[in-house]
C-alpha cells in the first residue's frame, strides 16, 4: 500500500481500500495524465498500488473520459457488476 506521494495518489489508495472494504471487487480506474498537472498521474499510480497490494483485477484506461478506449472499455465494466 502506498505511503508516501501527493495528496492525490494516497487519496486514491485510500479509496480504492475503503471500496475493497466494502466488499467492491472489480474496482476500475478510468483517467488521463497531463504535461501541467500531475494529480491525474498520481491517481493513476494510487489506485495501481492499491489494486495491486489488494491482488485485485487492475482495469485501467490510459486517458481520459473523452478517449475512444475509455468508452470502449465501459460496456466490458459494466458486465463485471
């Protein structure tokens, strides 16, 4: 589990360990980087570290929500409900 980073990775873990505690199993994690902002790159590395230490089914999308492979992913998503 992630311990140390920015505000937005260790959010993030923590998120996805309450969903875990909660009894979510198929957690996903849909979201972009930027060249001027790194939150979305720090969520990204929080949730991977979170999922992994969890021996969880990482299910990632490199880019945003405007992406074709973002929306492309949905459909496979939503079956694992």
């Amino acid at each position: 589990m992630p311990t140390e980073g920015g505000g937005a990775l260790l959010a993030t873990a923590a998120l996805v360990r309450h969903l875990h505690a909660k009894g979510y199993k198929n957690i996903a994690f849909i979201g972009g980087t930027s060249n001027r902002d790194t939150r979305g790159a720090d969520r990204r590395r929080g949730y991977s570290e979170a999922i992994k230490a969890l021996d969880q089914y990482l299910a990632l999308a490199p880019a945003g929500p405007n992406s074709q492979m973002a929306k492309d992913m949905l459909p496979e998503l939503k079956k694992m409900q």
